[in-house]
C-alpha cells in the first residue's frame, strides 16, 4: 500500500507549493485575479477610480481643470492608471512565483531557519499534478493580467495620441 503523498514529503505545509497557491488563491488581493470577468473588472474600475485620489489633486496642480481640461483628464487617467499598474503587477509577480513554485521538479524549503534549506524532489505524481493545476488554473490568470496590462498599454498610447493632437 502507498503511503499518501503528503506522509513522505519532508517539505513544512506551509512551505509546500499547492499550499502556498491554495492560501494565495483565498488571499483579498490574489483572489481578485480568480474572479468572473465582470467581478473582475469591477475591482479593477475601483482601484483605477481610488487611484484619481492620488492622481487628480496632481493632475489638478499642473493643469487647470477649467482651463486645460483634456490635458487634466488625461493626466489624471495616466497617473490613476499607474497606481493600477502597480497593484497589478503585484498580482502578476505572486501568480507567477506560484506557477513557478508549481512547475519545479524540486522544492527549496527551510526546516528552522534561514541556515538549514533543503531540496525536495517531486514524486512523478506530484509533479504531475502541480503541472495540472498551473496548466488550467494559473495560466488562464496569468494571461488574463496580461491581457489587462495590453489593454492598459493601449490606452496609454491612445491617451499620448490624444495629448499630441490635443
């Protein structure tokens, strides 16, 4: 009889990469990326919106709202657009740890410390389904970020196309 997977691996639990994406998927901030696409979006619209916070007092301070009003817009959406950038690519870097984390035929664990990392050779059936769930849970995320930055990208030169004509 086989002993179960989680019996024979040395690896602490919370240093085990399925548990690792299991607490990243239930975290606030990772989970926005497993979302319906409206649910999504909502959040994403959010964090833009409260991100004007920032950005429209500075756009406000360069360009008169009254008087340059398309450069104050513009301004506003771009500053607003990075602090969504920034929010993004957190997600983006811990989806991607994760996916690597997932895909290494080898684990990188500490027992106690800092001072006593070991490695810990995957099983083929453990592999196997790490593989698996990077294939049909982390890759359709991952590209869904990449996909949000392409969209953010292209406003972004739709914006400069606005401001040059502008």
């Amino acid at each position: 009889m086989n002993a179960p997977v989680s019996s024979i691996c040395p690896v602490p639990v919370e240093q085990q990469p399925i548990n690792e994406y299991s607490e990243l998927k239930d975290s606030w901030l990772f989970s926005w990326a497993t979302l319906g696409l409206q649910h999504y979006l909502t959040k994403i619209g959010w964090t833009w919106g409260w991100s004007w916070l920032v950005a429209g007092p500075i756009a406000a301070a360069s360009f008169s709202p009254t008087k340059d009003p398309i450069q104050f817009l513009l301004l506003g959406a771009a500053g607003a657009s990075l602090g969504l950038s920034l929010v993004l690519l957190r997600l983006y870097l811990g989806w991607f740890y994760i996916r690597n984390r997932l895909l290494d035929e080898t684990v990188f664990y500490e027992e106690s410390g800092w001072y006593d990392g070991q490695v810990w050779c995957k099983p083929p059936e453990v592999l196997m389904r790490d593989r698996l769930i990077v294939s049909y849970e982390i890759q359709p995320i991952l590209q869904r970020l990449h996909r949000t930055f392409a969209f953010l990208a292209l406003a972004s030169i739709c914006g400069g196309l606005v401001w040059i004509v502008a």
